[in-house]
C-alpha cells in the first residue's frame, strides 16, 4: 500500500514547473559543458598530437563537473523539502534556505556513501551486487538528513532502520522508480535520437559494407561519422531537441526524489 501510494504522490509532485526548472537549468549548463567536453575529446581522436591541450582543459572541466555535482545535491536537497510538504504551498526559496542549512550534512554523508560503495565494489563477482545492496540499505540518507534533521551518522542509522523494517517495499518502489523513470525519459529522448540518427543516415546508406576494411571503417569514423556528428550538434536545429531532454530529465529527477522522499515519509506514519 505504502508503495503504490508512495508513487501516485510522486507522479502528483512532479506536475510543477517550480520544481522541475532548477533541475531543467542545471542539466542544460551540464549538457552545455559536456558538449565542450567531448568537443575536446573528439579533437583529440582527430588529432593525437593535442594530447597536451586536452590535459590542459582538464583542469577547467574537472572543477566544473565537481560544481555542477554539488549543485545538483543542493537542489535534490531542496525538492527533498518540497516533498516534504507536498500537499502544501510552500515557496522553494524556503525549501533551498533550508537545503543551504542541510548541505554540509548531505555533503558528508556523500562522502562515506562513496568511500563505503567503493570498498564494497571491490570484490570481483559480487562487487557490483554488494553495491546494488547498498545503495538499498541507504535509500533514505538524505531524506532523514533533509526531512528529520538527523545527523550525518544519524542519517546512516536511521536509513538502515527503516530499509530492515520495510525491505519489500523499498525494493519494490526502487523497481517502479526504474522503469517508469526510464519510460519517461525515453520520451523525452526521442526527438534528440531521431534528429542525429536522421543526419547519419546518409552516411551508411552511401557505404558498401562488403568493400570496408578495418583501415577504411577507422577512416570513415574520424572523416566522416565523427565530424557530422560534431556539427548535428552544433547546429540551431539540436537546441530543441536538447531542451526536450533536458526537461524529460528533470522531470524525471523530481519524480524520482519526490517519490523517494514520499516512501520515506509514509514509512515514517508506518512505523509510528
């Protein structure tokens, strides 16, 4: 019951535009980055020889990615307090006043999150099922930390608490969070699929298959594949496409931490 109910509120709380547009910002400043980033990348298959200047521009894209990542926990911070009282009216400069006071906390509780996932991925096998795991028991770290004030410690606890109590549904919205996210995101994706695959077509359709070596196949990649891919991307045509996803990815994000955080709350009301 917990569950279902958990995902209705969700797909209720994504329906507003306040919340998705700090995602919708952050993930077109990303995507704007990422471009250049592999813009970097591709020049750099072209031409082997610009292996300095590519180490160069790491010291600007790596502090950048850093940024955005920490943006990105603020603003799950605040859709956090959102959904916190999601039947409510409350202004979402008040929910990021109090992601602000919460950050550090969060930042914390990152930072073991990561050092813990990546000793537990270690072992060959079952390094990745360890981690799946995981990523279960601490469901709920940041909507304790967000939502309960707990501590960074306190949050660890708390989220293994209530995973022990409730493993079932945890998974099972987990499971539901998967694959609606993905369908929503497909949507989104597919102006953005259609439109590079559209400019691609006729490069496969001059080729003949049966006279392509390996040599040709690496020629016809960085000549041919690698260069019309460059400029789809760069033309006006892929700015709405783009924002199409954008959007179909924020909106998939407040889904997502919405019903996460309303799993979290309704387990709490379970519990008590």
């Amino acid at each position: 019951m917990s569950v279902l109910k958990s995902i209705s509120e969700g797909l209720k709380f994504f329906i507003s535009i306040k919340r998705i547009l700090p995602y919708l910002i952050l993930h077109l400043v990303t995507f704007y980055v990422l471009m250049n980033f592999f813009g970097e990348i591709l020049r750099l298959i072209i031409n082997p020889t610009a292996f300095g200047s590519f180490l160069v521009s790491l010291l600007i894209y790596i502090p950048s990615f850093i940024i955005l990542g920490l943006i990105k926990l603020w603003i799950s911070g605040a859709i956090i307090d959102q959904a916190k009282y999601y039947m409510k009216k409350r202004r979402l400069i008040k929910s990021f006043k109090h992601s602000t006071s919460r950050f550090l906390t969060m930042l914390c509780a990152l930072i073991i999150f990561a050092v813990i996932a990546a000793i537990v991925s270690l072992p060959r096998y079952i390094g990745s099922v360890l981690s799946i795991v995981l990523g279960f028991i601490f469901f709920y770290l940041y909507p304790a930390i967000v939502i309960d004030n707990k501590s960074c410690m306190d949050s660890f606890k708390w989220s293994w608490k209530i995973f022990r109590k409730h493993p079932l549904e945890t998974f099972a919205t987990w499971l539901l969070i998967i694959i609606i996210g993905s369908i929503i995101m497909i949507i989104f994706a597919l102006p953005m699929i259609s439109y590079l695959l559209g400019n691609l077509v006729d490069i496969f359709q001059t080729m003949d298959p049966t006279g392509i070596n390996e040599t040709m196949s690496e020629t016809i990649f960085r000549e041919e594949i690698i260069p019309t891919i460059v400029n789809s991307v760069r033309s006006v045509y892929f700015l709405p496409c783009l924002f199409v996803f954008c959007f179909g990815l924020a909106v998939q994000e407040v889904f997502s931490v919405g019903t996460q955080a309303r799993l979290y709350i309704n387990l709490k009301r379970k519990r008590s």
